[in-house]
C-alpha cells in the first residue's frame, strides 16, 4: 500500500479485540518511533510499552485505553527539548506527536487500529509507571485489532474542511 493509501487507511479505534499484538509488529511500531525525527536531533521523548494486563492495568486508573492489547505511553522531558532563541517554544509535544504519527501509521501498516489518547489524569498515569523525575505523559497510542467496521478511507472528502480552505499557496489570499 503506499503512503497516501496508508494515511486514508487510518482510523481511529474505540474498540479492540483482545489478542495480544505479534512481538515482531510491536518491534516494527517502535521502530517506527525510533525513526522519527526531533527538533535539532534532542530526542526528548520515552515510550512506555505496555502489553501485559498487569501493565496495562497501571494506566488504567488514569486512562481509557478501550481494552486495546498494546498501550504506549509517549512522554517528554521538556528540559532535554529544543527551545526555538526567538520566544523559548519548546519543541517538546511537536517530537511527540511526530513519533506517535509514525507508530499509527506503522500499525495501520501492519493491519492494525489505534487511537491517539489526549484525555487522561497526567498525575496517575506518572504515578502508575512511577516515571523518572522530569518525564512527562503527553500522549498514549492504543492499539490493536479493531473489534469496529472499518471507517471509509474516502470519509476526508466529506468529513474535513476543503482544501481550498485548508491551504493557502503563495500567502492569505
């Protein structure tokens, strides 16, 4: 499949099957990560895999992961983050979100659903993994098979704004 297939493809995914993920697909995910690019090559950002019940569970307190078999939990350090010298933006939640947009896609790649998860309690999910000092939960990536229908990959036509509105060549016309 390629890439604009790929990116049509993923959906987001409420409802899992409770199968555990191959290890070799879970691999090929956070490999995916590992590939993905940070401001000014920092790399500010640790992935929590977590695939047993007894580690799922100690998210759970603090975040809906919707019975998926493989939570990853994306955080940051923004001490480690590149801070753009004009205004100090800290480039902490863009890394983020690059490495959890490759393992989406890596996972629809390998036949998989996945929803980003933004609504949690950030204090459970640091006290639940008793994450380092300085490393914060910014994001958490569910996956697994979908136990829903497949969305529509030509649903963007309909359900985004237009392209005409979306992207402005040459400037605000």
């Amino acid at each position: 499949m390629d890439f604009s297939e790929l990116a049509h493809r993923r959906y987001s995914v409420r409802s899992f099957e409770a199968e555990a993920i191959d290890p070799e697909k879970v691999r090929r995910i956070v490999e995916a990560a590992h590939a993905a690019p940070t401001a000014a090559n920092r790399q500010p950002v640790r992935l929590y895999v977590l695939q047993s019940e007894e580690e799922r569970a100690k998210v759970a307190r603090g975040a809906d992961a919707y019975g998926a078999p493989l939570v990853i939990v994306v955080c940051v350090d923004r001490a480690k983050a590149w801070r753009r010298p004009a205004d100090g933006w800290s480039s902490a939640e863009t890394d983020a979100a690059i490495l959890t947009d490759h393992m989406m896609l890596q996972a629809t790649a390998e036949g998989l659903g996945s929803v980003w998860i933004c609504w949690f309690d950030p204090e459970a999910i640091r006290c639940g993994l008793d994450l380092p000092s300085g490393w914060e939960p910014v994001n958490i990536l569910a996956i697994g098979r979908s136990a829903e229908p497949a969305a529509d990959p030509l649903r963007h036509a309909t359900q985004r704004i237009p392209l005409s509105e979306l992207v402005a060549y040459g400037g605000i016309a």
